[in-house]
C-alpha cells in the first residue's frame, strides 16, 4: 500500500518530480488503443485502474530513490470541452477549478504549448494564464506548461509579473508537434541527456521552478537526466 500525502509544492524547497507520457507509452510501447489519444477513460475498469496505478508506483519509487517530491497528475489530457466530446465527455480548464473551489481542493493547471509556443486555440502563454486567473479570481494553485519541448516555449519565459505563476515544466522528449505526434507511428524517444541539460537551463534561470517532469516519449531515463540536471541548491 502506498502512503502519500495530499498536499501541492507551492514555495517549499526542493525539487518536484512529474511525469504526463503515460498514453505514448501504453499506445506505442503497450499497443493498447486510447480512443482521442485519452487516458481517462481507463478510469473505468478495474484493469485500467490497475495499470494506471503500477505508473504512479513506479515514479514514487524512482522519486524515493532520487530523494524528491512527486506531484502526480490527473488524466485529463485532452478532457476539454471539444476533444472530450468527440468521445462522450464534457470538461475544460476554468471548469475544473471552479469544481475544486467548490470542494475546498487546490487545483494546478498544466497548458500544452505547440511548436510556437502558443496554447492549441492559438492563445499566447501569458494570456492564458491571465484569462483563467481572471475568470477564477487567481482560483489556480500555479501553473505549468505540459507536453511540449523545451525548444517550443523556452525562449518565451521572461522575468514578468506572469512567469511568477508558473511553477515549472513537464517536457517532451521529441520536437514534434501534436499533429505530428498523433499522426506518428514510432515513438521518438529524443535525447535523455539533452532534454535534461534544456529542463536544467530553465530551472536555473527562474529558481523559483521546482516541479519538473516529462511527458510525451519520455521515461525514466529522461526523468532521472532532469532531476541530475535541476540546480543542486533546490535538492
């Protein structure tokens, strides 16, 4: 039985570990279909619930070994108000933390980024971030850019009022977009030690990082590179 603590790393010290690459590895290293690309609906069964539970378990473990935290995700990828449809399901971001005010439960939001360093709907970074801040009364714990390369976004990060909401990043190890990497049929695995070296170059930049992880063709290689990487004053 796992022990764990229900708790979100805001300003503590230390380094955060994370990792959002569960449906590239079930689709492309478990051949197990994921209708939209979501891993949510496993959800559903006993066995999806099993499955889902062995990935959290195995990144406890390496976290433990690594002696730093975990933040763990919720499998909401794709569950937004377009995507979710097309497979029988309604949710978006404003909505979640709206549910989570509700129920007194601290919420962070993840946005992906494409190649641009925009949101899919075409929406800069920052002003995602303000918008939902706006919309939810700063509802939002923090926020972190998810399923993209270091590539896309990091020439985008300023020292600004706005950086100071974002927490870190979980990155991909492959450049690819997420219309190439849907349409993809090998994993792109990238380069562990590179990704690590890129993650690390951010964390140094703006300190006040501390979760980081890896999402599509990542895994605990990559995870282990980042956290080597990250700045020995966090850890």
């Amino acid at each position: 039985m796992l022990k764990y603590r229900a708790a979100l790393p805001t300003f503590a010290k230390g380094i955060f570990v994370s990792y959002t690459g569960i449906e590239t590895d079930l689709i492309f290293n478990r051949g197990i279909d994921l209708p939209g690309f979501a891993s949510y609906p496993l959800l559903e069964t006993k066995e999806g619930r099993e499955m889902l539970y062995g990935y959290f378990a195995r990144l406890i473990d390496m976290a433990r070994k690594k002696r730093v935290g975990v933040l763990l995700e919720s499998l909401t990828w794709v569950a937004n108000r377009d995507r979710g449809a097309a497979i029988g399901y309604p949710e978006e971001a404003i909505g979640i933390i709206r549910a989570g005010q509700r129920f007194e439960i601290p919420v962070v939001i993840a946005f992906t980024v494409e190649k641009d360093g925009r949101l899919p709907i075409g929406m800069p970074l920052k002003e995602a971030i303000e918008c939902v801040d706006d919309a939810t009364d700063g509802g939002t714990a923090y926020f972190l850019i998810n399923c993209a390369h270091p590539d896309h976004f990091s020439d985008l990060l300023e020292d600004a009022k706005w950086i100071h909401r974002l927490r870190g990043v979980v990155a991909n190890a492959s450049r690819f977009s997420h219309a190439e990497l849907d349409e993809s049929e090998e994993l792109d695995e990238g380069d562990p030690v590179e990704l690590g070296e890129l993650v690390g170059a951010i964390f140094n930049k703006f300190p006040h990082f501390n979760i980081a992880g890896g999402c599509c063709g990542t895994d605990m290689r990559h995870l282990r590179r980042i956290i080597e990487k990250a700045p020995t004053a966090l850890i």
